[in-house]
C-alpha cells in the first residue's frame, strides 16, 4: 500500500520516527540499523516502508535501504519470526553478513544475534538459504537489464511467482530470462507475464 515516504523528519528514536508528509505525521517504526542512518529533525529524507496489517494490529515500517526492506520481508516468511523478531535481526547484525552466515550456514554467529537461539538460527538458514544467496545475482541481473527500477520489479516478480507456488530454482531462472528480454517500460505485469512463459 505504502511503498516509501518523502518528507521532514520530526523526530526519531532507536525503534522509531516520525515523518512528516504533507502536514500529516506518520509513525515508523525502524531498526537500529536505520535509525543510526537517519538525518537530524527537520531535514529532509525519503524511507521505504512495508505495510504490516493483521487483524489487530496495523503498522508502518521504514527502512534506510532496499535491502533491509527485502531481508525484512524475507524474515517475515519464515516460520515463528514476526515483525519484532526480524527487526532485532536487522539491528542486530548488518544485512551482508547475515547474508554470508545464512549462505555458510553460521549458526553460533547467528544465535549470538538477541532473541535468537540455536533451533531459530538453523530454521533461518533452511528456509532461507536459497533465497539469500540470489539476491546479490538478482541485483546485478536487474541493474545490467535495460529495466527501469529493475530491482524493485525483479524483487516483486520472485515475490508473485513464490506465492504462486514456484519453487525459488526455478523462479530465479524464468526472472532472470526475463529481465534479459525486458524493455525500459516494462511494467511488473509484463515482466511476470513473460517469466511466467518460461517456467
């Protein structure tokens, strides 16, 4: 719904900020790792966010970065790890070496991160493992594509063809033949359309 916010930052605090856009304040809640980013109050900045709504609860994330948002996002599909947990993650431990501890399966690094124990850190790396390692590719791929905002369309194409139910092999390959054919105007409906065609 949201997808970034530009505006004056009012004020922050280690789990929070306001922004304000428009006249209208919107309260964010960030990691650490974002919040040791932020400008001072009243500058001007733009954050990306994610909508979290459940049927009691409904609230706004921001993040400094893409790759914290999609670490963020990856983290809330993995069983048992709700938003409080995947925050503390983020500020716990920076997102490429969570990255290379998922990838070499480090547990004992990433149970030293709070809130983590041993069972949690091995589901992280079975759940996760495929998807970490392709990020960096999925990146590079998206940014030699003649596709405007590449990274951001390639993310929410693997995002659809996932809940789709395409395994994440298989996802990757059809997304990376498409972003190879992409035109600079390619909306995310079309760049879909054709990685559905080679799945």
């Amino acid at each position: 719904m949201f997808e970034y916010l530009r505006g004056r930052l009012k004020t922050s605090a280690p789990d929070r900020a306001v922004v304000e856009v428009n006249g209208v304040g919107y309260l964010l809640v960030v990691p650490l790792s974002t919040y040791e980013k932020l400008p001072s109050p009243g500058e001007e900045l733009t954050v990306l966010t994610h909508h979290y709504v459940r049927e009691d609860e409904q609230t706004l994330y921001g993040f400094a970065s893409e790759e914290e948002r999609e670490l963020f996002r990856m983290l809330l599909g993995v069983s048992k790890i709700g938003p409080r947990v995947a925050l503390g993650i983020l500020g716990g431990i920076p997102a490429a070496a969570f990255g290379d501890a998922i990838a070499s399966g480090d547990v004992d690094l990433l149970s030293s991160v709070p809130g983590i124990g041993k069972k949690t850190a091995e589901r992280l790396i079975l759940e996760l493992k495929d998807r970490i390692e392709f990020l960096p590719r999925l990146r590079d791929e998206a940014g030699r594509s003649r596709l405007k905002g590449g990274e951001e369309k390639a993310a929410d194409v693997l995002r659809a063809l996932q809940s789709l139910g395409y395994r994440p092999g298989p996802a990757r390959k059809a997304l990376g033949r498409a972003l190879e054919e992409a035109d600079p105007g390619w909306p995310v409906e079309r760049l879909l359309k054709e990685a559905l065609k080679t799945i």
